[in-house]
C-alpha cells in the first residue's frame, strides 16, 4: 500500500511535500515529416536531380545568346545560386541597421 492519499475521480492530482507540481515530461513520438532524415535525404536527392536536369537542358537547347556569359554551361545554375548568396548577406547586413531592441514596443 502507498502512503499517498488516493484522488477521488474528478479531483486534481495532490500536490508533492513541496507544494510545487511535478510534470512527468513525456519524449515526442510525433514529429513533423520534414524534419525526419528520410524526407531531409530525399529532398536533397530530387533537388539535385532538377538542378542537373535544368544543367542537362542547357545541352539540348538552342538559344540565343545575349551576354558572353551565357555561353558558359551551367551559367543560369551558378548565377542564381550566387543570387541567392547575395540575398542572404545583404540581408543579414541590412539588419545590423533595421533591427530594434527586445523591448521596442513595450511601454
């Protein structure tokens, strides 16, 4: 037998000798699909099947060139990666200026 009282069905659970709730901490079984490495590994094969298939299509297709760039295989692929580079350290430059204190709105 305890020595713990019983509850009565309906009743909050009574509260430990120190007066502070327990809270039985329980592992999370549910968790989201992106974050499983199946799905990761599987996102990052068919990315890199369109960025080889956008490169494979530059070989097959007959353009006109109007920048001397343009005749380099692979070009758009490199440009638009190096594009995005940009973007994300201009941005983060930007917020060295745009960012406000934690308690910008507080009274």
């Amino acid at each position: 037998m305890s020595d713990r009282p019983t509850d009565a069905p309906g009743t909050p659970p009574a509260l430990p000798p120190s007066g502070i709730p327990v809270f039985e901490v329980t592992p999370c079984t549910n968790r989201h699909w992106l974050v499983l490495p199946e799905t990761i590994r599987l996102i990052w094969i068919v990315s890199l099947a369109v960025l080889a298939g956008t490169v494979a299509v530059e070989f097959a297709v007959d353009y006109h060139l109007k920048f001397h760039a343009d005749a380099i295989p692979g070009f758009a692929a490199i440009f638009g990666f190096l594009a995005c580079v940009v973007l994300v350290f201009g941005s983060k430059f930007l917020g060295i200026f745009l960012k406000r204190k934690d308690d910008y709105y507080d009274d």
